[in-house]
C-alpha cells in the first residue's frame, strides 16, 4: 500500500502544471495533454484506492447508522405503542375503579336504606310491645284497684250495717254474702 501511493505521488509530480509549463508564464487555459492524462490516471488510481480502502468502511458505517436510525425509530414507534397501551389500560382500570366505587356506594345506601327500614319496623315493634305490656298493666292494675274497691266497699257496707242493726255480724259469713250480690252487680 505505501508503495503504491509512493508510486502514485511520484507520476502526480510531473502533472502539476509549473512543472509542465514550457518555459515562462503558464496559460491556464491551453490545453496540456500530458497534464490531462496524468490526471486522468490519478484519478483513477485514486478512485479504486478509495474504492478498495474507505468506501467499504465508509458505506458500512453508512449503512450501520441507518440501521441504527431505522432500530431507533422501531423501538420508538414500540414504545409509543407500549405507551398507548398502558394507556388504554390505565384508563380502563380507572374507569373499573370508579365503576366499582360507584356499586360501594350503590351498596352502601341500599345496606344503609335497608338498615334504617329495619330499625324502623324494630321501632314499630317495641312500641307496640310497649302498648300491649302498657294496657296488659294497666288492665292489672284496673283489676285490682277494682277488688280493692270492693273489698272497701264490702266493709263499708257491713261497718254500715253493723251499725245500722247496732251489733256486730258475722264478719265471714256477712262478707261472702256481700261480694256475692256485689258479682251479681257487676256481672249485670
């Protein structure tokens, strides 16, 4: 290779156009065969150098970057995709969150509505409970302010008698025949 491009700058060396000009001032603008030819072999000695040496690099490191380009854009447009679909997911499990929160709170009166119709039909129940024992009692206690007036009655009745005939009966027998007649009354 290094002798190659020795070879190559010694025959460049004569081409150059001070050196192939013929005495004086060079014009630019005659043309100089020799010079044209000698360009001619550079440059394509140079090419296929280039072509044999850099251009393989050069167009794989081409070619690596647009791999490397196009492996970048596909795991961007996975990503994106990636993204859309944790997305789409999130959005999901959100909407079932609030779906579910909304059937708590469904829940949650229904037990509320259902708890408050209970403890109003308990309510109901114990006051009426209440009213029965209440009348239960009260009619106990009608029954016996009811004997207790007869009994009164029925010793108002003999004290009176007693009197009355000015000696004192016979307290059990003078009492049944009182609470007899007095259940004669009430019984009418």
């Amino acid at each position: 290779m290094r002798s190659t491009l020795t070879i190559l700058a010694a025959l460049a060396v004569p081409a150059t156009p001070a050196l192939a000009a013929e005495g004086g001032n060079p014009n630019l603008l005659d043309p100089h065969y020799g010079l044209m030819f000698w360009t001619m072999v550079i440059f394509a000695a140079l090419f296929l150098l280039l072509r044999k040496f850099a251009f393989g690099p050069i167009l794989d490191a081409v070619n690596a970057r647009e791999q490397a380009i196009a492996d970048a854009m596909a795991a961007a447009e996975r990503d994106r995709a990636e993204s859309a679909r944790i997305l789409a997911e999130q959005k999901a499990s959100i909407e079932a969150a609030r779906t579910e929160a909304q059937r708590y709170i469904a829940e949650g009166r229904a037990t509320a509505e259902s708890m408050r119709t209970e403890m109003l039909e308990a309510t109901r129940v114990q006051q009426g409970e209440l009213l029965d024992r209440a009348r239960k009692e009260i009619e106990s206690e009608k029954v016996k302010a009811i004997d207790e007036l007869r009994r009164e009655a029925v010793d108002i009745a003999l004290a009176g008698a007693g009197r009355l005939i000015g000696q004192k009966l016979d307290a059990a027998a003078d009492r049944k025949l009182v609470e007899e007649y007095l259940a004669t009354l009430g019984s009418k």
